[in-house]
C-alpha cells in the first residue's frame, strides 16, 4: 500500500477517501463470513458493511448488536478497523515504515499532511511518532483501569479483554461496546451510570481522543516551550466551555426527568449528566436511556453533536474550531470590527472562509439525508434528525432508529459516516477537478446583505 502511495499521481485527498473506501469494503467481506459471527452464519453484506464503516470511520451506530452477534474473531476484527480508522490508515502505514526503516517519502509526507489536518509538512514525521506513542500510552492507561474495575464483575481473563476492547474503543472515539452479550442488546454503559470509575475512565479518554493529538502533544510540551499555541488554546477553551454548558443543560432539562436523571442520586444525576455532555464530542457510548430523554434534550444533543471534536483528532464533526472561528466570526460583525481576533491574534480571511464552507456543506448533507430519510423511513423527524447527525459527526448515539433502518437508510447512514469521517471538504476536493490558478481577477461587485 505504501509503495502504491509512492508512485501514485492522484491527490492527497483521492488517496485518503480511496484507501478508507478499501479499508470498508475488506473489512464488510470479512465480517460476513461465519467465522465471524457468533453463530456461525453468514452475515447479510449490508450488515457488515455497515458494521465496518462504523467501525473505520469510528462511530459507534450499529444495525446489529456488537456484543451478542459477533464472535470473539468478530470483535476482533471491528476493534482493529477502529483502530486503523481512528489513527488513520496513513499513520498505519507509516508506523509499518517507521518499523522497516524505510524512508518517507514525499508524496507520503503531503498525504500524512492532509490526513492530520496540517497547514505544512515540517515536522509531520514527527507527529506521526507522538501520535502512535500517545495514542498506545492513553490506550493501554485506560484498558488497564477498566480491566481492574470489571475484574470484580467478570472473571480475570474476561475483564482484561474487556478492558483492552473498551479502551481502544473509547479513546479512538467509536462508541462500540460489548455489554450487550449479558442479555440486553444495544445497552452501551447504562449500566454503570452511578460508578465513578468507569464514567471518569471513559470521560478521559473520550475528551483526550477528541482534542486531537497537536494539543497533547502542545500540553506534553508545555513545561519546556512555556507556550500553547492559538490553536491549542482555541481547542481546549471551546471543549471546555461545550463540556460546562453541556453538562449544565442537561441536568437542568433532565434533573425531573424519571426516565433519566430524575431517578438517580445527586451522584448519579451529575455523573450522567457529564457523561451525556462528553459522549456528543463524537464518542458514542452513553449511561442513560436516550429514548427517555426529552425532545429539547436531544435536539440541544443533536447540536453538540454537528460540532463534534477537534481538528487532528479521532472524531467528527464541523469540529470546535471552526465553530469559534464562526463565533468569533459573527461577534466582530455586529461589533463593526475588520478583524477577527482571538487570544491577541488575526485570523486570516481564508481561515474564515473555509470554516464557513465546511459548515454549510455540513449543513447541506445534514439536511438532504434527514430529508430523505424522513421519506424512506418510518420514523419520528427529531429521531431521524438525531440519527443523521450522529452519523455525520462519527458520534455513535442513537434513540433506536438505526437497527431498523432500511436498505436505503443503511446506504445513506454508511455514506453519511464516510463524509462525516473524511470531512465534506476532503470528499469535495477528492471528487472535483483539479484547482487550476486563476489568471486573472474580476472586476468587484456590490449586492444587498441582510
């Protein structure tokens, strides 16, 4: 695969929606052989599809449940396309090289530049290094915690699996579980919604997946350069801010609700209500009933979901900076300011530009699937809403609708994953013609805003 990135003449963007495609369909191929599945059957292809690009574009909305359909090989085999898709095949591909010595060359370096969401290549090398050691050291700290955690619900090798499986799948931002195999299907964490461990164990790893590893590797190094850089500092101020506002929504909306938090301890209602607050970065698993909740809930749920994580991250989403830039975009606006600031720093103009593109394309296939969706299935429009959405920001959370889709709805669902993985941009760039440099300018014009 490297040498055929090597020779290759396409574009870094066709490369990387082209190498996903592939990862998907072996990974569906493989899921629908009995060796699979838990009883030995074959699995229909539109299933295991679904199931593969769920798991590469790590989202979590399955049609089957994880932990009662699939064999041991099964789970296996979705834990390893999550964790190829929530680092990249490209970082895969460069670990293999890094391994074998063997040079990177060019071609690899501007694709690895795209695929990290990086404005150059210097140092791209070298992030993938920091990418693959975070990434395995936040792993393997989580799997470790949940394995001693469940080691008192489960037998000692089970916990350890258990743990391992969850770990990867948390931190890569999935949302893939496997409580279903003790009786009730598509469970998720609902049952540890009052346990400490689990709910901070989960929580971490999901907001350090979601902040994106430029971040904590700025934050790694903050003793020595005594710095973060603008975009550290935009990344971790809006998590923040969503995560406290989240947080405070939902316990307000729900602190009543005796389908969710109303029925829980004042532990329990702040547990969740943080756990539901951190899930929509993309993450996918949950501690309450989504069904239960109520409709201004999961409309606020949808919305956190459309901004999803951050840039160079394991999630989806319009993602937190170009929400800010949107933001402060609209602030100095009304404030008749020429320039857009943030933290003593201009943003220039085609920063604003493409945040500004990317959600309206976000938008444009939010809206067109729900529409479609709304024809094609059976379903309340706020679930289908919720649904179309998570798919998009690789979120994972459902209210139900996803088992019961149909034929098209699956199609739609997995493509709406894929562009919601890959980013609506690089889908635009990878399918368009070749940026040609514009040889002149037209005359400016003026027309009525507003």
């Amino acid at each position: 695969m490297v040498e055929f990135f090597r020779v290759s003449k396409w574009s870094p963007p066709r490369i990387l929606v082209t190498g996903f495609a592939l990862i998907i369909l072996l990974g569906g191929f493989l899921l629908t052989l009995p060796f699979a599945s838990r009883d030995g059957s074959y699995t229909p292809f539109i299933d295991a599809v679904f199931t593969a690009t769920s798991a590469t574009c790590v989202t979590g909305l399955v049609t089957v449940d994880t932990g009662s359909h699939w064999s041991i090989a099964g789970q296996i085999l979705i834990v390893a396309l999550i964790q190829v898709g929530g680092l990249g095949f490209m970082t895969m591909a460069t670990l293999f090289a890094i391994v074998l010595r063997k040079r990177i060359s060019l071609k690899e370096r501007l694709i690895l530049q795209e695929a990290m969401n990086q404005s150059s290549m210097e140092g791209i090398v070298r992030l993938i290094r920091k990418v693959i050691f975070y990434s395995l050291a936040i792993e393997l700290a989580g799997a470790t915690l949940f394995a001693i955690r469940w080691s008192f619900d489960m037998p000692v090798g089970k916990a350890i699996y258990f743990g391992v499986w969850h770990g990867i799948s948390m931190f890569n931002n999935a949302g893939f579980d496997l409580f279903g195999q003790f009786g009730t299907p598509f469970v998720s964490l609902t049952g540890y919604v009052n346990d400490p461990i689990v709910n901070f164990t989960a929580m971490m790893l999901i907001i350090l997946g979601g902040i994106g590893f430029i971040v904590m590797s700025d934050v790694i190094e903050y003793r020595e350069r005594k710095r973060l850089s603008l975009h550290s500092k935009v990344v971790l101020s809006m998590t923040g801010a969503l995560l406290a506002i989240g947080a405070i929504v939902i316990f307000i909306f729900e602190f009543t609700n005796q389908k969710t938090l109303g029925a829980l301890s004042w532990d329990g209602k702040i547990w969740a209500a943080l756990f539901q607050s951190v899930a929509p970065r993309t993450a996918g698993p949950n501690t309450v009933d989504l069904v239960g909740l109520r409709q201004a809930t999961q409309f606020f749920i949808v919305l956190l979901m459309f901004i999803g994580a951050s840039p160079g991250s394991t999630g989806g989403g319009i993602k937190t900076t170009t929400f800010t830039t949107l933001i402060v975009a609209v602030i100095a606006m009304i404030r008749g300011k020429e320039d857009i600031v943030l933290f003593n720093m201009r943003l220039a103009r085609e920063r604003v530009l493409k945040a500004l593109t990317i959600t309206v394309l976000s938008l444009a296939l939010v809206i067109a699937v729900t529409m479609v969706l709304s024809t094609t299935e059976d379903q309340a429009f706020l679930k289908i809403l919720f649904e179309t959405t998570s798919a998009f920001g690789t979120v994972g959370l459902s209210l139900g609708v996803t088992p019961e889709l149909t034929l098209i709805g699956k199609i739609l669902i997995s493509l709406t994953m894929f562009a919601g993985r890959l980013g609506p941009l690089t889908l635009a760039y990878a399918v368009g013609p070749r940026a040609e440099k514009e040889l002149y300018r037209y005359p400016e014009g003026k027309i009525t805003i507003g």
